[in-house]
C-alpha cells in the first residue's frame, strides 16, 4: 500500500553546544523572580512565570542566547516552506517549576502568533517532560504503541540547552515536576511576516 503523509506536524529539535556559557542566566532569572511579579494569572498550576510582566527578549543579559535561538527559528520556519519571510517576536518569558509544578494543556495563541518555542536553561533529572498533544487523536485505544502515525501525545524530556519549536496552535502541557529541585524554561512566541 502506498501511504501519504498529508498535513504532518513538524516540530524541530536543536541542542546548544554553547549552554555551558549561558549558566549565569540561572542566576539572573533568580534576581528578576526576587523583583519582578508574576505573569500569567489565568493559569490554574499557579507556576512562576514573567509572562506579560518581564518579556526576556528585551533584556541584554539574554543576547548571546537569542542570537542562537532566533537563528534556529529561522531555520525552522524556512525548512516547513515560509520563504521570503522575516520572524519577529511577540512574547517571551521564563518559567520556574517548584517540586509539584506543572502546566496544564493550552497553545499559544494561534490567532496572532505563528511559532513558538521552549528552551531548558535548568532540567533536573524528573523534572517534568514537555507533552504534545494530537489535533486529531485515534478514537480507540487499540492500536500499536510504536507507530507515530497512531500516537495521540509525544513526550520530550527536558533536557538543558535543548530548543523545542513548533507551530502555536499545537496544543502541549509540562507534567509535574517530581524533582526537588527547580526547572528553568524560557518560552517565546514569534510572528511570521512576509518580505515585501
């Protein structure tokens, strides 16, 4: 049988060789925790976040950082066909997970943005894997574990200096951080805009 992919779901995954010289963010984000309030209020997990109080990409301190994650965006949004296009970004924030913290299920505004994107500044080992969810999960639960063309979520450990994008109306959670310790996530959403 001949079988075609219509529609897939592409999430692009690219690790920093460089993350060993971004580990003074940990204790720059533990300074603006200290002073700034937090953002995101509608959520029910009750996680710290700077969401629409501290956006990241505005700081300096992150500069050599965002150097190398908006390259990769770029690359992934020309690798799934925007050509002829520029990105810019719309939000930014981080996200510290306590022992217990977790996120629930959402997306990213897909009406006003296009990509999104995780990264693992801080990931100890149980700290909570980021889940996606399908758009159009199987009905039954009678099929091969093993075949991704049946899957209904996918996991991605964390995993510090890791980059996760994808498109923002991909619905994801992060499950409970069971470590002791604290997990570190800066989180961004990106708009696409056509060169003219």
């Amino acid at each position: 049988m001949n079988l075609r992919e219509l529609f897939p779901t592409v999430i692009g995954f690219e690790e920093n060789k460089n993350h060993h010289k971004e580990k003074h963010l940990i204790k720059h984000c533990k300074k603006i925790k200290s002073n700034i309030g937090m953002g995101g209020l509608n959520w029910s997990s009750g996680v710290y976040n700077t969401s629409g109080t501290y956006p990241i990409h505005m700081d300096k301190e992150f500069d050599n950082l965002h150097s190398w994650i908006f390259a990769e965006v770029y690359n992934y949004m020309t690798a799934i066909g925007f050509t002829n296009c520029n990105i810019s970004v719309s939000s930014s924030w981080f996200n510290f997970y306590n022992q217990h913290d977790y996120q629930e299920m959402h997306n990213h505004l897909p009406d006003h943005d296009d990509i999104s994107a995780v990264y693992f500044l801080k990931s100890p080992k149980g700290s909570g894997n980021l889940v996606f969810n399908s758009h159009e999960p199987v009905g039954k639960n009678i099929f091969n574990q093993d075949n991704p063309y049946t899957w209904k979520t996918f996991e991605v450990p964390p995993k510090e200096g890791l980059l996760v994008i994808f498109k923002s109306n991909m619905f994801h959670q992060v499950k409970q951080n069971k470590s002791k310790d604290t997990r570190i996530s800066f989180a961004y959403n990106f708009k696409i805009k056509e060169n003219r």
